[in-house]
C-alpha cells in the first residue's frame, strides 16, 4: 500500500508542471481566439482564418451554452479556459484525496479493528460534510432537489437540516442551518474519533 501511496504522490508531482504547461498552452490559444472573435486581429490575416476554422468549431459547445445563459459568445474562449483551469485543480484535488485515503487506510489497517472503525467513522463524516457542500452549491445554481444531480445530497443532509430550522432562524433571506450543520458534525466527528483513539 505504501508503493501504491508514493508512486501516486510521485504521479501527482509530475502532473502539476504537465497540467501548468497545458493550462497555458489554452490559455494563449483561447486569447488568440477571443482577439479574433473580437476583430482585434483581423478577420482576413490567414491566423484568423485557421482559429475559426479549427478552434471555434471546438468552442461551439461551450458558445451554445454561454449564450442560453445570456452572454455573448465571444466570451466563450474565457470560459473555456475557467473550465480548463478548473478542471485541472480537480483532477489535482482527487488524486490528492485519494493519495490521502489510501494513507489513511494504510495506517488504520495496522492499528487492527479499531483503526478500520475510525476510518469508516471518518468517510461517514466526510460523505456528510460533503452532501451539505453540495447542497448549498444547489441553493447557488437553483438546483433542482428531484434531480439524480442534487438528490442524493438533499437525502443525506434533510433529517439534519430540518429541526436545526425550526431552532434556528434564517439571517435575512440566508438559511444558515448549512453552516451550523457542518460545524455541529465537525464537533461531533471530533468527539467520536477522539474516544476511539
């Protein structure tokens, strides 16, 4: 398991130059792409003609979404690359998580029973610190909580949400229970695993 652990941490430190370099790579391309979009660059040069040929048919996806939202298209190469940046912090973060895990599931599996009923305490908590993340997003984007994308965390967090409301007023239009909710699992995870180690 420890192989397994270093050679994930060696990947993760070899990734993040590659996913850098990457990142700037689109981020040079998609400014070209909006200097044409935008007639910063004329239309006419043969550099225009290759990046509407060849780029913005890959963009178009994105340009189609950008403008249902109601934005202009020529947005579009901006977005492409938040989505290209942010996807590389995300690859960058469930590696780490998963190097993480698997650390953790190393140690707990050389302390014997108790540290396997540690680490599964630990997952339980993470999961439900992670359900009320993801539904607070939802209240952002105005999620739908019968949607296969919002319900698991609507299922999860409710029997907690639903008596910290009737204790706890809302500040203004803000629902804060979320909040309370996070710190008072937080608590009691602390309490929990400090008694079993």
């Amino acid at each position: 398991m420890n192989r397994a652990v270093d050679g994930l941490t060696t990947f993760i430190a070899a990734l993040r130059p590659i996913l850098f370099w990457v990142a700037l790579a689109f981020g040079v391309v998609f400014v070209v792409d909006w200097a044409v979009r935008t007639r910063r660059i004329s239309p006419f040069r043969p550099v225009a003609r290759f990046f509407r040929s060849s780029v913005d048919p890959l963009l178009a996806p994105m340009e189609r979404v950008i403008v249902r939202a109601g934005s202009v298209p020529s947005s579009a190469p901006w977005w492409a690359l938040v989505l290209v940046v942010l996807g590389g912090i995300v690859l960058l973060g469930v590696l780490g998580f998963v190097r993480d895990q698997m650390k953790e599931m190393s140690s707990a599996m050389e302390r014997g029973s108790r540290g396997l009923a540690v680490i599964l305490i630990a997952w339980t908590f993470q999961i439900l610190q992670f359900a009320l993340i993801w539904r607070v997003i939802a209240s952002w984007v105005a999620g739908n909580p019968h949607s296969r994308w919002w319900r698991w965390s609507f299922t999860l967090t409710e029997p907690m949400l639903r008596p910290l409301r009737q204790v706890i007023p809302t500040v203004g239009m803000i629902d804060v229970t979320p909040l309370v909710a996070y710190f008072l699992l937080r608590l009691v995870e602390g309490v929990i695993l400090g008694g079993l180690l």
